[in-house]
C-alpha cells in the first residue's frame, strides 16, 4: 500500500467567499475529507474506532501555506501522505491542487493527536490501528 492516498474534491459555491474564490478555512474541511477516506481506505471507519476503542484523532497543529486560488466549480484533487506516527500522533503532509495539475494552491502539515474520548486526553494508537499505519509508512 503506498503512503500517498488522494481524494477528489469539487468546489460548491457555499465554498467560495465574495470574490469568488475558496474561502481559506475550507482547505481545512477538503484536508479533514482526505484524512477521513485515508483512514478509510486503511479499513478504518471513525465511529467504530470510537465504539470499539474510545479514541478519536483530533487535530493538535496545523500550518498552511496559500499559494493560489481555486474557484467555485473546480475540480480538486487533495492529497495526503503521513510523514510520521507516534505512539500517540500522527503527521501528515497534505497539498490541494486542480486536477490535472501539478502545482499545489495550497500545501501543509497536520499533526493528529489520539484522544481518550472518557478522558479527553492523549492515549496510544490501538496497536492494530498503529500496525497498519507503519505498514505504509
């Protein structure tokens, strides 16, 4: 399985802002979708990690860099590659770009930390969760 996963997104005009572009915290909601169907696509689903485990990942540090915009009906593609994982967290890199293009209009780094959600603190990974994570590491 490779480290790279990729999730089509198409901008809506409840995207865009005024003048017509991505509103800048959106990028944030197409990154989320990404993480959510990498997760996914690892044979993860959210609410059962939660059911089964009690943990949630929950966004601890964000930092992106805006490089250009993307307009209300443009077909994006956002991707997402896990740079490390912890005991307890996970990093990621993540870039948005129109589909077919190679330019990033916006790139980042995300780190995600695993929550006790009974506690509301940091908890290890589930080893099985963990054990497929740093197989496509």
């Amino acid at each position: 399985m490779s480290n790279r996963f990729e999730w089509p997104v198409r901008v809506y005009y409840e995207d865009t802002d005024t003048a017509g572009v991505v509103y800048y915290a959106n990028y944030l909601k197409f990154m989320e979708r990404a993480r959510t169907e990498w997760l996914r696509s690892l044979g993860f689903e959210q609410d059962e990690l939660m059911q089964r485990y009690g943990i949630v990942f929950a966004v601890r540090r964000v930092a992106l860099d805006y490089l250009a915009p993307a307009r209300f009906n443009d077909a994006l593609v956002v991707d997402c590659r896990v740079t490390r994982a912890g005991r307890a967290s996970i990093e990621f890199e993540q870039a948005v770009r129109r589909e077919g293009e190679s330019g990033a209009l916006v790139s980042g780094r995300v780190k995600l930390a695993c929550i006790d959600m009974a506690r509301l603190r940091p908890a290890p990974i589930p080893e099985p969760v963990q054990e497929v994570i740093q197989g496509v590491l």
